[in-house]
C-alpha cells in the first residue's frame, strides 16, 4: 500500500511540483523555507494518504498542508511579526482544499518564478541552476551532471543563490519592459535545459521525462505571449526559434522508446510514430522566426532538427547542411558539447575517421567525464570497425551514465559486438 502511495505521490510531484512549489515561493519570499514546508507536506501525504483516499485535487492538498506547516514554522521561529503579511495572505488565500483548481484560487506563478531566479544579480550558471531545482525539480546530482561539476559544488552554489534572492530583497515578479531585455536570455537558457533535462534524463530508470518536456513548451508559449502583449519591445525572434527547437524535438518523443522501454537512435526510429503535426507547428513557427533576419543558436539548433524532421529516411538525412549549421552554431555558442555534435555530423557527412580525428582533439578534462563523448567516440570507432577500442568507448560510457535505459542500450551494443565476433 505504501508502495502504491508513493508511486502516486512522485507522478503528482512530477506533474505538479514546480506549480505548487512556485506558489509557495511567491507567498513566502524565501526558497530554502518554501522547500522545506514541501517536502514536509509530502511527508504528510505518504502518512494520511490510501489508495482509496488520495484527494481530489491532490496538488492543493499539498499546498494547503505546506501553507500550515510554513505558518507553524513562522509562529516557531518567533518572527510572525516581520512574516504578518505573508502569513495572512496565506491563511486568507488557501483555507479550503476542495475549492482548488482553478486559475482564479491556484494562480500559476512558475513563469515569475523564472524571472526571478534570472535575475542579472546573479551569474547566468547559477540562474539556470537555481530554475532547474525549484520548477523543474531536478536533484542537485543531476544539475551537476548538466553542468559538468561535483555534486558539493553545486550544492554550496544553489544555497548562496536562494540566501542571495532573500537576504537582497529581489522582487518576485515578471519584470518592467526596461527589465526584460537583460534577462531573456538566462530564460531562454532556463527552459532550454528544463527540456533537455526532461528529454534525455540523466539518472533513473526511463529514458525521457516528458513532464519537464511539456513544462518547458508551456512555459515558452507563455513567455512568448507575454512578449506579445508587452507595447514596445523588439521582436524576439529567439524566443520563437526555442518553441520551434523543442517542438521539432519533443515530435520524436514516441519514437525514441520501444516496447520494453529501450532506446531507440534516431536512425533507427520508426519515423511513421513522429508527430507529424507538432513537426509542421515548428517548421511554421521556425520559418516566420527566420523572416526577422537575427539567426541565434535556438533558431539554427531548430533549423537542423528540420532537416533531421524533414527526412523520410536516415540515407535521406542533408548531413551537409547540417556540418554548416553547426558551424554557424559554433560562432555563437563555441562549447565542447556543440563541437562534439559538430563532430559527429562531419563523420556522417565524410567518414568515420575524420570524425574521430575531431574527438581526438576535443578529448578535454570535461568530456573525460562526459558519457556522451564516450557514446559517439565508441559509435565512430564501430562503424571504423576498430572492434577493440570501441568496445572500451562503450565500457567507459557506461560506467558514466546514470540513466538505466541508457545503460541497457550500452550493454546491447556491447553485445552485438560479441556476437557478431567482433
């Protein structure tokens, strides 16, 4: 029974976390309090909650409980005079459960929360790091496997950024328009790795976690449209390209698992399971994007996502196009991730080799560590034939990733190499 509890406890959090931990962040001014009275609400579900007694509306049940639990600490730590009007405007919002669900009683507040988290007062990694634990609900483990660093590192780093937000006062709002320009851009990086977080999860055991996928869409359609309604501002061509990326991307979500759950490559898709209207809905909106004449890295990442979108087969894939779209990309975001895809694509554009060549010189600390560079280096070394070291490439590919599908897929390789006799 506890099992089964937990099971629905974690699909809620999943679905629901971000909204009701944004709302609690908005009334509360303070991360670190607002996650604390969360995890106790949870908690408290695993202890009231049956099978047969999960609430109606079990966001709101969580919230409800967090808001009394945050009022009890409040009266505890003696400050309910400095807390008075967060408290009242707790206790006055949030008193009945069974009338949530609505806009009008749960008001969204992630695309705030966003906002808040990218101000300029703190450094771009730290904003993206800081969104991605408190919408996304990442672990600290995996924001440090998206960035490359030790675990404690970014711990210390995401405890700084939450005292730093409430010690210096920063307001919890979407800014003025004469604000928006100088935080778009930690947005955009924000809702990129939300969907790159949901799209490839780096631990646990399934390959995607189309909630974050679909948070991130919302949320770029939402921030799109506040765009829009704002008098004066210039075109955001940008924000467009992002929608366009993940829509192209998130096409291929039912083709990327099969039915077990495995991995499945992209060339080895069936390309009959991608959604051919959110494909369509992104080259559209890609396409008016690109009428602005302002190319970034989101429009040119969407733009090879198309050409990939577009092709009936994996022979019929334009891997020429797609080298000098990388190469374009280079220019704007010249990182060692963007450099290994660009890699790859030279490979299936000439030929194994020269790819390897350009691993070989990208082989730094960081991708030491990085199990995707291991992945492709051990895929090029395969279709080479060099049998023996490929097999080494997987080996240390997979004694990196956390992510259970992609361990499977992994050892299939391994496997396939050995039967063959190779």
């Amino acid at each position: 029974m506890a099992t089964d509890v937990q099971q629905q406890l974690d699909h809620i959090f999943r679905q629901e976390g971000g909204r009701v931990r944004a709302t609690l962040i908005a009334h509360l001014h303070d991360f670190e309090l607002a996650e604390d009275v969360l995890q106790e609400a949870c908690l408290s579900a695993m202890e009231h909650w049956t099978q047969d007694e999960i609430p109606a509306n079990p966001a709101a049940w969580l919230l409800v409980t967090a808001r009394r639990k945050a009022i009890d600490r409040l009266r505890r730590m003696q400050v309910l005079a400095q807390k008075q009007a967060e408290a009242q405007l707790l206790g006055t919002l949030y008193d009945d459960a069974t009338t949530f669900g609505t806009e009008d009683f749960f008001p969204d507040e992630r695309l705030k929360l966003i906002f808040t988290c990218c101000h300029p007062a703190l450094n771009q990694d730290i904003q993206v790091a800081l969104t991605l634990q408190t919408l996304g609900g990442l672990s600290t483990t995996e924001i440090a496997h998206t960035f490359l660093v030790p675990e404690s590192t970014m711990a210390q780093r995401l405890v700084r950024a939450k005292r730093k937000i409430r010690d210096a006062g920063i307001p919890y709002s979407v800014p003025r328009v004469h604000q928006l320009e100088e935080r778009l851009n930690g947005v955009l990086m924000v809702l990129y790795l939300i969907f790159n977080a949901g799209y490839i999860a780096s631990e646990g055991q399934t390959l995607q976690r189309n909630e974050l996928c679909s948070e991130a869409i919302r949320l770029c359609r939402a921030l799109a449209s506040l765009l829009q309604q704002v008098p004066h501002t210039a075109e955001h061509p940008e924000v467009a390209g992002l929608l366009a990326l993940m829509l192209l991307h998130d096409a291929r979500r039912e083709a990327r698992s099969g039915p077990a759950g495995e991995l499945i490559i992209l060339e080895e898709q069936d390309r009959s399971l991608w959604d051919q209207a959110q494909i369509q809905e992104g080259i559209m909106i890609l396409d008016q994007a690109l009428m602005a004449r302002k190319p970034g890295p989101y429009q040119i990442q969407a733009a090879i996502s198309a050409l990939h979108s577009r092709a009936s087969s994996p022979e019929d894939t334009d891997w020429m196009q797609i080298t000098l779209l990388y190469a374009a990309l280079i220019k704007h975001n010249n990182s060692p991730v963007i450099w290994l895809n660009w890699a790859v694509a030279i490979a299936m554009a000439s030929s194994p080799e020269r790819g390897l060549e350009l691993l070989a010189e990208l082989d730094t600390a960081s991708m030491q560590n990085y199990h995707l560079f291991h992945a492709a280096r051990a895929d090029l070394l395969r279709r080479n034939k060099d049998w023996s070291a490929a097999r080494q490439a997987y080996q240390q590919a997979l004694s990196l990733t956390q992510n259970t599908v992609e361990q499977a897929f992994l050892r299939r390789r391994l496997n396939e190499m050995c039967e063959n006799g190779e």
